[in-house]
C-alpha cells in the first residue's frame, strides 16, 4: 500500500464511518418514534460506527464508489400504518445522508474562507488542509449514499419507499424481486451502468453545494 492510498484513505474513513452510521441511526430512530423498539432491543440504536459497519459494503465504497452499511432491523407490525410507515423509515436514511452533505458543503466553505482570513503558518496549513478535504469528502460520500438508496432496487431504500406509494398488490409483486436485488446492484456496478446512472446527478449536486 504506497502512500497516496493510506493518505486517501485516512481522509475517507472517518466521513465514510459517519455517514454509513447516521444513515443506519436515522432509520433506527424513526422507527422507533414510530413503534417499533427492534432497532433499541438489539444494541443497533446508536451512533457507535461499529455496530452498524458491513466489511463489504465498505469494501464495495472504495472499489465501485458506492457502499452500504449493516441494515437496521425493522419490524413493521409494531406500526400504527405499515405501508406509510415503512415508507418514513425508509427515506430517514437517505434524506439524512443529503442533510450531512450540506452541513459537509457548508463547514468546507466556511473552513476556506477561513484559511484565507488568517496568516499563513506550516501548522495551520498541516491541520486545515486535511480537514478540508474531509469536509469535501464528507460531501461526496454523503451524496452517493442518498441517490444510491434512492435507487428503487429491494432492498435500497428506494424500493421501501416506492412500495409504500403504489398499490397493495402491485407492492407485493414488486417486493418479489427483492431476493435478486443485491446480484443486479453488482452486476450493475460490475458493468459500469450504475456509475453512468448515479455519477452525473451526484457529481451535479456536489458541485452546486460546493460553487
């Protein structure tokens, strides 16, 4: 591992640990306002990185630029309204994800023009360089992870919330698909169609929240 990649990769864990695990709390969360204590009872509503971090779905963040994190169990039938609750849960994670990239664009901004409002130093330069491109990273990584889950593939959020706005037996046919979800996310990702699909809306949103 040369130096370039650990130095890539001391500034990628951090924002990638966070994201991954305030996507994973937020559904936890709301599903727990909603009813449903199978997130508490089982140690996973908590922003402690570890109880959330899936090794491949990491892997998968720095081989196909997308990842995922150990899914927060739900259970819907603790839920006043299933289908409409389900659908809350589901876009927690995702609109959290995009709510962290603007704090992400925002802090990276106000560190700029910070780095330019106070004398130059070798010490100041070493702590809010790297931190900076953290920051922008945070906003990378915190994009990807929206727009991929937004992605109407079961078992990505998108799906739970696209099943929770069509029609009961139309839902129930689209849920059935869920068991080959995951092998056409990769073989998706594997044949590059993934990155055409998501990389330009991505790479649209981080610029306009970094312009």
């Amino acid at each position: 591992m040369d130096t370039t990649t650990i130095t890539q990769f001391i500034l990628l864990a951090p924002p990638l640990l966070l994201a991954l695990t305030v996507h994973e709390f937020a559904h936890g969360l709301v599903a727990f306002k909603l009813g449903d204590p199978t997130a508490k009872a089982l140690g996973r509503l908590t922003l402690n990185p570890l109880k959330h971090l899936d090794p491949l779905g990491t892997l998968a963040f720095f081989i196909f630029r997308f990842g995922w994190a150990k899914p927060v169990p739900v259970n819907p039938v603790y839920f006043k309204n299933p289908r409409k609750d389900m659908l809350w849960v589901a876009l927690a994670g995702p609109a959290t994800n995009f709510v962290m990239a603007i704090i992400s664009a925002a802090a990276a901004k106000t560190l700029w023009a910070l780095a330019h409002s106070i004398p130059y130093s070798p010490l100041a330069e070493a702590i809010l360089v790297p931190l900076n491109h953290t920051l922008i990273a945070s906003v990378w990584i915190n994009l990807v992870l929206c727009i991929f889950n937004f992605l109407p593939i079961p078992p990505l959020d998108g799906s739970r919330i696209l099943a929770g706005l069509l029609p009961p037996n139309l839902a129930r046919s689209y849920a059935s698909i869920e068991p080959y979800g995951f092998v056409l996310i990769i073989l998706l990702a594997v044949t590059g169609v993934l990155s055409k699909v998501i990389l330009p809306l991505i790479e649209t949103v981080n610029t306009l929240l970094l312009s």
